[in-house]
C-alpha cells in the first residue's frame, strides 16, 4: 500500500478544493449524539446491500445491550443511493449506511453525510493504511469509515481450462489466445462473461490500465473517462464481443449463473467478495475453482473492483452510537467472523483493516478452492493498485450514461457517453470544469 500512499493523498485534496469542502465542509454533521455510555437504550437504523450484514447485527445486538440496530436491505447501485438520499432530504434517513468508495466524494459535496472526525478519526487513522484513509479523509475531515479493499481478482474453472488445454493468461493478449482457443474447441463454450451492466468493472479494468476517469487542477475538474488507456480497454472487449470470444450476459443474472453452473462461462473477472457469491450460487462447483492475478498488459496491476465504507447519514440523532457500532463492524474479528458465517448472503470481502484480514482468512472455507488461501492472494493484490485513481463528483451519473450506452454501441461508445456525461454533470453541479 505504501507506493500508492502519496499519490491518493494528494488526489484527495484536490479532490477536496474542486469539491468546496474545505473550510465550511457542507456535509459536516448537525445530528446530536445520544450517547450509550447513559444506560439508555439507543436504537439504530442500518440500511445497506451487503452481504452478511444480517448476521453482523444479530452478533452486534447479541453482544452488546445498550445499542440494537434494526437491519434494512436496500437495492445497490443508484436505486440504493437514491434511496439513501431522498431519505436525507426527507428526514427519515438510516443512521447508518454502506458507502463506495466511489460514492464518498458525491454524497459529502451534497450534504448527506455527518463529519465523524471527532468520533471516528483516530479509529481510521489507527486502524487503516494510509491509501485507505485517503479514500475517506478529505481535507483533513473523516467523512466515513472504511471496510473493505477489492483488488481484481481472476476466478478460473482448473477442471475446464485442464479439459481444453488452456494455461492460466498472465497479460489480456494471453486471455484472447485463450478466448480462441476455448471457442475454436466448443462452440458453446467461452472463456468469460464481460457483462455491459456493470459500469464498476469497466472502471476498474480501466484503473488497472492507468486510466484516470478523473482529475483535478486547482478547484478545478477535469474528465477523463475515454483518456488512452480506458479507450484501450473498451476497444479490446468490443472486439471480443464482436469476434464472439466472451460473453455479454447481464451481471448476476439467472442466465449468466447458468452458464457458470453448466460449464459454458470458465473464468470470472471479479474481486474477493466474489467468493461468497461463487459458493452461494455454485454450491455444486466445489473444488473446481482456483484464483490468480489478474490478467495485464505487461506489468502486473490491480483496480479497485468496488470497495466500501461505513457513513452516518445527516440527520442522525445518534451520531455517537452509529460510530460504535461503525468500529465494531470494521474493527472488531467477532464481526468479521459473523459475515463469513451469514448462512444465506456470506461475505468474501477483504477487510481494509490488515488485522482483520487474518481472522476473515482463519474463517473463510477454503474447501471450495480446494485449500487455497484466496485471502493471501487477495491481500498481495493491494500491492498492486495503481495510484492516482479519483472519484468523480458525479460518479452514479456517469455509471448510468456507460451503462446506458454499451448497452447500445459497445463499450467505447460506453466511455465516449461517460465522458460528455462527467463534464456536463460538473457543470450541472455548478462546479469548475478544467479546460
């Protein structure tokens, strides 16, 4: 992690001048804390898509007597931060919420969270890297607190690719030889599903390129969503998909886990939360899977596929309690062994915390890959982050306008559209756009 330290420090606050969140901060909290520490009993409202969350607040309420948190599942993506807003603006909003990286940025410009500095600053500071921190500490304010980290991940079928002869690919040239290879054998078979519904991968593809969908001069932004390197990675999958090399299932759907079950799809191109996913759905599957790096295009290298943190919406009337139960979650091994063990949604996600990466590793079943320690790969894989990725300010905007348009023309036509989406939101935003 300390590679990238200095480069997400200082994307964080340039971040934070384009953003206007400096001196007057117009997320900062007014919600008065009623503390626990009084013997009364404080309720919380958590609301989030996770998985496991279920039974982390039955282990939360179990242990503890003084906060009980009353658990809502919520849609992810925009329909879910949708939510989370209108609930601010209305009044009504969770105490406590998931927030993506990604979201962090968008939802402190627009007011919806609580500043925790004076609450949870020193258990970020403490308990995190330091490009961790980053992602959640703007100009010197803690806006939420982090969870996970979601390095890529490549999940590869070791009884198909021994079938058809195929080597793990080390670099994206490797992973078409192989895409042809597995189609030239059956022709209803393929190496992959690069679904056009998932916006978040296509970034962090790009990510790992060196792409940067966003930077900023000054108080100034400046798009880049079609720079080089993002253009380079939407032209290489739409030239598979147009030579019929992978296939563009929409992401988590029946036909695209079917595929997976039947042994049409080989590989998966996701992160270590995928992992709970796998042995949910493709309990059958046991053993047959393995995971690996990435593929590149030349050095090894990561993206962020994802990742989230933990805010307190504005409003909260219990800031206070909203930051224990936040340290629990995020700090605390009996919460992350809670997750791992959610009977119906468990969670493979790799803490952002290095300590409670050994206690998820010590529980997480290894069985269904057949031994292997996914948590240890995983965690090599931060290292290989690039730096210098940001946030845009209207990130969940441009995430629509790609979706919206690879659905249409391809994924060069998604990051064109995501391109004149960015600039026209900032200026929506009322925010300065770099020439």
């Amino acid at each position: 992690m300390s590679r990238s330290s200095r480069s997400f420090r200082i994307a964080a606050t340039a971040t934070l001048a384009a953003l206007g969140l400096f001196a007057s901060a117009c997320g900062g909290g007014d919600g008065s804390s009623e503390a626990s520490s009084d013997g009364k009993l404080v309720t919380l409202t958590y609301w989030t898509w996770t998985g496991g969350a279920k039974a982390t607040v039955d282990e939360f309420n179990r242990t503890h007597k003084d906060i009980q948190v009353k658990f809502t599942e919520i849609p992810g993506g925009a329909e879910g931060y949708g939510k989370l807003a209108n609930g601010v603006k209305a009044g009504n909003a969770p105490d406590v919420a998931t927030i993506e990286y990604q979201m962090v940025p968008e939802f402190a410009s627009q007011g919806n969270l609580v500043d925790l500095t004076e609450h949870a600053g020193d258990t970020v500071k403490e308990k995190f890297p330091k490009a961790i921190q980053d992602l959640v500490t703007f100009g010197g304010k803690t806006w939420t607190v982090p969870f996970d980290a979601a390095p890529q991940v490549y999940y590869y079928r070791t009884d198909l690719f021994k079938k058809y002869g195929i080597e793990v690919p080390r670099t994206w040239d490797e992973f078409r030889v192989a895409a042809e290879k597995v189609k030239k054998a059956d022709k209803n078979v393929r190496l992959a599903n690069m679904t056009k519904s998932d916006p978040a991968l296509l970034a962090a593809l790009s990510w790992q390129a060196g792409g940067k969908w966003f930077s900023t001069e000054g108080d100034a932004w400046k798009p880049g969503v079609d720079d080089t390197a993002s253009t380079k990675v939407a032209a290489y999958w739409d030239d598979l998909v147009k030579n019929d090399l992978v296939q563009t299932y929409t992401g988590w759907s029946p036909e695209e886990t079917k595929a997976r079950i039947e042994g049409r799809t080989l590989s998966v191109l996701g992160a270590s939360w995928s992992a709970a996913g796998m042995k949910t759905n493709l309990p059958d599957l046991k053993g047959k899977w393995a995971a690996a790096p990435m593929p590149h295009w030349g050095t090894p290298a990561s993206g962020n596929y994802g990742g989230s943190s933990y805010g307190v919406l504005k409003g909260s009337k219990n800031v206070e309690a909203a930051a224990e139960f936040i340290k629990w979650i995020t700090t605390d091994g009996a919460a992350v062994e809670a997750r791992l063990s959610d009977p119906t949604k468990p969670s493979s996600a790799l803490p952002a915390n290095p300590e409670m990466r050994e206690v998820a590793a010590a529980k997480f079943d290894t069985a269904y890959f057949n031994g292997q320690d996914l948590y240890k790969l995983a965690s090599e894989q931060v290292d290989t982050i690039v730096p210098g990725w940001t946030w845009g300010p209207n990130q969940m905007d441009v995430y629509t306008a790609i979706q919206d348009a690879s659905a249409k023309s391809g994924f060069v036509g998604g990051v064109t559209a995501g391109q004149a989406k960015a600039r026209t939101g900032i200026q929506e935003r009322g925010l300065k756009l770099a020439e």
